[in-house]
C-alpha cells in the first residue's frame, strides 16, 4: 500500500518562504513522475510544478515560476516544494501526487496560508 503524508505547511506574510515535503511509503512505490497540486476555496485543483524523477525535468505553472523550485531525493522517496516569495493568491491547500504505471496515489493535503 503506497501512501503519501505532505508536511511543512503553515501561516506566512507575503514575501516569505516554505518548504513543503511529500514523503512516500510502500515497498511498491515506483513512480515516473510527482507533483504538486493545490486547492484553493472554492476553485479546481491545479497543476503547480512536476518533476519527472529519471531526468530531473521540472515543469511549474506561470504564476509560480521563477518563485517555487521542485525537487526530489529518490533514496529518501521525498518530494519538496520550495516555496519563495509567497503571496496571498498562493494560499490553498498544496496535495502532492505520484504518478505511477499502476496510476497514481495522492497525499492528504497541507494548508498555506499567506497574508498581505
């Protein structure tokens, strides 16, 4: 059973910084590819940045880019999302998700909150 536990979010003013993590668990866990999603009230899910995990190539969402920096550590099955130069439309809940041959696995969500 493959599971995904995100961790590192919280309250921030504008212009500050988190760094998020997804840690995987599961002897099957095998993705090609992970991703960070977010949520805000009343809106869709959204793409935010993806790595493919062979390569290294990152792919991030206009509004994040040049902000927000995806990265991964294979041995540790930890994906992170650092976050720079927070601003208020940032806030949402951030999911992260695997992708897999199988299909893919989602982690329960961690909250960011950014204030003006």
């Amino acid at each position: 059973q493959v599971q995904l536990v995100e961790s590192g979010g919280g309250s921030v003013q504008a212009g500050g910084s988190l760094r998020l993590s997804c840690a995987a668990s599961g002897p099957t866990f095998n993705p090609f590819a992970m991703d960070w999603y977010r949520q805000a009230p009343g809106k869709d899910r959204d793409l935010v940045a993806r790595i493919m995990l062979i390569t290294g190539n990152t792919n991030y969402t206009k509004s994040v880019e040049g902000r927000f920096a995806i990265s991964s550590d294979r041995a540790k099955k930890t994906v992170y999302l650092q976050m720079d130069s927070l601003k208020p439309e940032d806030t949402a809940i951030y999911y992260c998700r695997a992708d897999c041959a199988v299909g893919d696995y989602w982690g329960q969500g961690t909250q960011v909150t950014v204030s003006s």
